[in-house]
C-alpha cells in the first residue's frame, strides 16, 4: 500500500475521533445523560464513517484506475479488488 494525499486527512479525522471516543468514556462514567451520549456517538460514527469513504474513494480513484491503466496488468483482479473493496462502503 502506497501513502496518498487523502492518508493526512484521514489520519487526523481519526485522531479527533479517537479523542471524542475517549470522552464519550468519561461522559459515560460521569452518568451523564443517555441522550448525550447517544448524540455524541453518533458524532464520531459519523466520523469514521467518512473516514473510510474518503479512503475507499481514493483508492478507487489511484489505486485502482492504475491497475486498469497499466499495460501487463491484470484487469480481472482490479475488478475482484473492486468488488471487495465496494462491501465496505
């Protein structure tokens, strides 16, 4: 796996994530209210979740347009590369 020029961005919206999980904890021993803590994580599967569309898309978009594009390579496994890729979406 190469590094791309989404891997920064991704890397540093997990960390938020991280770090709000790790509140949510707090919130959590703090018996702070259901509803709260609901919200709050739903905020960071929010964030994860664009996280990895954002990864899958460039990947699709370098990764896999490469594949397709260099000569001697193998179309049919960017296709299956693509197809397990996809589950994840």
């Amino acid at each position: 796996m190469t590094k791309h020029s989404s891997h920064p961005e991704i890397i540093k919206r997990l960390k938020r994530a991280e770090g709000h999980l790790r509140g949510i904890v707090e919130m959590i021993e703090g018996e702070r209210s259901c509803l709260d803590i609901a919200q709050q994580l739903h905020a960071v599967e929010s964030a994860v979740r664009a996280a990895k569309k954002t990864l899958i898309h460039d990947h699709l978009d370098h990764c896999l347009d490469h594949a397709m594009g260099e000569p001697g390579q193998d179309g049919k496994a960017a296709a299956r590369e693509f197809k397990e890729i996809t589950k994840y979406l």
